[in-house]
C-alpha cells in the first residue's frame, strides 16, 4: 500500500485554499491512533453532492465486533499511482489515487447516509505498524461487512447492454448481438480488478452476494458469475447456436476462464472445502505488486 499523500491547495481555488492549513499537517494531524487490543477501524462517510463536487470526507472511529455495526466495505486496485485526485478529509486537503476517486464520485449517491471501509483512507498508510495491523482485520472487516461493493472501473457504453442480458438472464438471438455481448463481457472480464490477488478475498469472504459497479450501473456478484458460468460451460460443450460466431467464442474463453476461476474460489469458500494448496493453485496467475502478497492476499481466508 503506498501512502496518502496530501497536496498543497492553488491559490486559484478558493474552496480548496480554504483547507490550506493542511499543507503543513502530517498524517498524525489526520489520524488518531488505533487501538489493537479493541479492535478499532476507521470508517468513513462522504458528504453528497454531484459527480464533479468535491468530495468531502469524514472519517469515524469505531469497534469492529461492536454489535450493529452496518458498514459497506470497498474492493477496488489502487491502480497506476501517480495520477492522483484532491479530496478534503476532515478538513484537510489530500490526493488519492485516480481509480478511487472515480469510485467515490459515482458510488457516493448509493452511500448517503452509510459507512465505507476503503483501505486507502481508512489506515494510515504512512504508519507500517497500523497498517500491519489492520491487514490482519481485512478477513473480519470484509467478513462483518454488511454489504462488499466491488469497483471495476467507470462505465462503458456496452456495460449497459450487458447488464440488460444478465439481470432478465437472456442470450442474444442474433449473430449481431452475440458479438456486441461477446465483446462487452470481454472487456468487463478483462478489467484490472480481475488480475489482483488482495481482491480474491475481499469477494470471497463477503456474507452476501457483492454488488459490482460498472460507474452508477451495479449487477449483483451471483448474478453475473452464473451467467457468466453458464456461458462458459454452454462454450465448452459446444452448445451455443449457429448464431455465435467460432472466432468470438474463441477470444471470449480466457477472459470468461479468469471470471469462473473467482466463482469457484467464491463456491470453495461457502463450503469450507478447500486447502491452502487449492486457493494457491487457482490464484497462481493473480497479480500482486510484492510477489509474497501472492500469499499473504490468501491466508486471510
């Protein structure tokens, strides 16, 4: 994880300049520290506004085995680092990485009034030991969840018409459509989310079904994985019709391979039925920036 970094506010914006004091603040101003015997975590709430609003953030303290706890928890990748966004957190000006940015904006309409865990905000990142700490929580904070939203990149112009088949549970008819719903489920196979390790968890240990965000479009986890399982096993025994041409089916079977390999690891998990080997050998081509996150990212489970 790499830290927070804050930003120093332009002088030509007066909202932000507002929070200049934050430039001089370090991440201590920003944190209070955690206490590990009470199995503290942060929590945080996002003021609303529109798309292009800034986002306003407050953090809160709580207890995670406190009874009635209701909270979302946000599986995401922090994606490429160096572009970053402002955000104001309890009144100071901060970056966050652009793909987290994208997820709060569209996503904070559906949190009005709620509680999100999100790593990147919610730990210190620049506190090694708070940070060790709380991965050793990521099982029971995913876990208690009320519920896991998963975030897998801003909305495409097909995302729609795939979501259309998934949630009334069709398949095209025609050789047009086939290859338009092909392509698009191919491109949500193919985003980044699907490459990382730590995220295998975080969608496997939710107590429900995750809801995965597409921009301001969602599709239940259960839903699209069965779809896509479906799918996938109608492509293996040959029996989708005339209509679905060889060569679509041909470059839709290792982005749908990729996919069934969570929904099987998510049906392990709700057996208990599985070994460390098991989830090694179907994780071994997961990404992780530190190749021994490989194994951390699963012995949460």
């Amino acid at each position: 994880m790499s830290p927070l970094t804050k930003k120093r506010p332009r002088k030509d914006q007066p909202l932000r300049a507002s929070h200049a004091r934050s430039q001089t603040t370090t991440s201590e101003t920003i944190y209070t520290p955690l206490d590990p015997e009470l199995k503290e975590i942060r929590l945080i709430q996002i003021a609303p506004g529109r798309y292009d609003d800034d986002l306003r953030i407050r953090l809160r303290v709580h207890k995670l085995e406190k009874g009635g706890l209701v909270f979302n928890a946000l599986s995401y990748v922090w994606g490429y680092e160096k572009c970053r966004r402002e955000a104001i957190l309890d009144g100071h000006c901060v970056t966050i990485g652009r793909n987290l940015d994208s997820a709060l904006r569209c996503l904070r309409d559906d949190l009005i009034g709620r509680l999100l865990w999100v790593d990147a905000l919610c730990i210190n990142q620049e506190d090694i030991e708070e940070r060790n700490q709380q991965v050793q929580l990521m099982r029971s904070i995913y876990s208690s969840a009320t519920r896991v939203m998963i975030w897998l990149s801003a909305r495409l112009p097909t995302d729609d018409f795939v979501i259309h088949h998934i949630t009334r549970n069709t398949i095209p008819a025609t050789t047009r459509e086939a290859i338009l719903l092909l392509r698009a489920l191919k491109r949500i196979c193919l985003r980044p989310w699907f490459e990382r390790t730590w995220v295998v968890q975080e969608m496997a240990l939710a107590k429900e079904s995750p809801t995965l965000h597409l921009g301001q479009r969602s599709v239940q986890w259960d839903q699209f994985g069965y779809y896509i399982g479906v799918l996938y096993n109608m492509l293996e025994n040959n029996e989708l019709g005339a209509s679905w041409p060889r060569k679509s089916l041909d470059a839709f079977v290792f982005p749908s391979h990729r996919v069934h390999k969570f929904v099987s690891i998510r049906q392990m998990m709700s057996y208990r039925n599985y070994d460390l080997m098991e989830l090694l050998a179907a994780t071994f081509a997961l990404q992780a920036t530190d190749p021994r996150d490989k194994v951390y990212g699963i012995l949460g489970f």
